[in-house]
C-alpha cells in the first residue's frame, strides 16, 4: 500500500506548475517517505522485542534457568526495548515534522476548510 500511494502522490507533486507549490509537496513528499522508514524500524524493533519478552518468560518457567541466564535474557529484552523507544521518538518527530509541511502547503494554497476539519 505505501508504495502505491507514494507513486500516486509523486504523479501528483509532478502535476504540480507552480514551483513553490511542487516545492512545499516535495518537502511533504520527503518527510512521508522519512515517517514509512521509521514507521518499519518501529514494527521491526516491536516484534524483536516481542520475541525477546517471549524468551525471558520461557526462561522463567524452566526449573533450571540459572541467574545468569535471566539476567542475559533481562539485558537483551532491555536492548530491544531501547530500539523500540528511539523508534518511537523518531517516529513522532517524523509525524510531526509530516504534519507541519502539509500544513504549510495547505495554508499557501487556501485549503483552509481542509485545515478546519482536521482540527
């Protein structure tokens, strides 16, 4: 689905005459791109961590485990658990840099009614 709507949205921003108008879209355009990347390094580092949750808690249920097994998987969980955070902050810094620029496009061409209803 992203890339169709990439190839759409990039059909769209060549469409575009005015260059500050193709400009605005491009910088938009980047900036979404930037946001699907990081959105896919989040989901991957959440599944990672997942399956590193998973491990901890078969490790808990043996008998056997010993502490130093525990506390390797507690340290590789956490590692997963850093990824996933920096993901996420690089995710909402991506989101919001996504929102401002359509907000800027949209505010250089008048779509304030667009701009009223995502309020």
């Amino acid at each position: 689905m992203q890339k169709r709507n990439s190839k759409k949205t990039q059909a769209l921003i060549n469409d575009l005459k005015e260059k500050a108008a193709k400009t605005k879209a491009e910088k938009m355009y980047d900036v979404m791109i930037k946001r699907y990347k990081t959105y896919d390094q989040l989901h991957k580092a959440y599944k990672q961590s997942l399956a590193q949750e998973k491990k901890l808690y078969n490790v808990l249920q043996e008998k056997e485990s010993s502490q130093d097994e525990l506390t390797k998987q507690i340290n590789a969980l956490n590692k997963t658990y850093e990824k996933v955070i920096a993901a996420n902050k690089d995710f909402n810094k991506y989101t919001n840099n996504y929102n401002q620029a359509k907000k800027s496009l949209l505010q250089a061409y008048g779509f304030k009614s667009i701009l009223r209803s995502q309020k």
